[in-house]
C-alpha cells in the first residue's frame, strides 16, 4: 500500500498539510484511508475496534459488521454535509483498503468504497 501522506484542508485557500494515512492494526493487518481527513479519522478509530478480528483473517461475519458501522459514519457524515448544502456533492466522505496477510492466501485487500460497497 502506499499513499501521498498529505491532505488539502480549507482555511480560505486550500493548504497541503501532512497526514497519516496507513496505519498497523497488527503484525499481519494494515489499512489505508483517503478522503476527507475527519472522516478518515472516524473510520480508523472504528477500524482499530476490528483489530484483533482482522489479524485473524477477512471472515465473512467480521466484514458485514464492519461494512456496516462504517456505513453509519458515511450516512452521517452525508446528512450533515446535505443540510447546509442541499445535496451530497462534495460530501466529505472516505475511501478504505484493508490489508490482511493471511498464510494461506497470501495478501487479501478488501476495498470499501465511500458508498459502502464492498469489494475483496
């Protein structure tokens, strides 16, 4: 996984700041995020709660759980940002990758898309 490490915030005029956007959840579990940085950061606070489960593997329970809570916090964040502005454009939502190294199938990613579809 790799990322840029930088984030546009708004203070006026864009400015590029650095930010985390890899973190470990265990010896063999990583995951990534881009998007808008206070979504981000909700998504990895939720995601470090899965940590111990994920270093076991991408089981199927585990996936829809999490798939699910991190639909809450995309919900969320669209229906704040619809309010002041009338519709989701711009909304300020994520993009996630977790990564999980498991002996018998190597590396599997597991994609979640802002709108919560999953992909592994």
């Amino acid at each position: 996984m790799a990322a840029e490490g930088r984030a546009s915030l708004l203070f006026g005029s864009p400015l590029r700041q650095r930010i985390q956007k890899i973190f470990r959840l265990s010896p063999n579990a990583i995951f990534g995020a881009s998007g808008s940085v206070g979504t981000m950061q909700k998504c990895r606070d939720l995601i470090k709660n899965y940590a111990e489960s994920l270093s076991k593997g991408l089981d199927t329970n585990t996936k829809e759980e999490l798939r699910q809570s991190l639909l809450k916090i995309m919900k969320s964040e669209l229906d704040r940002h619809k309010t002041p502005h009338g519709d989701n454009k711009g909304a300020p939502l994520a993009d996630i990758l977790i990564c999980v190294y498991e002996p018998e199938a190597k590396y599997r990613i597991w994609h979640i898309a802002p709108d919560c579809a999953a992909r592994a």
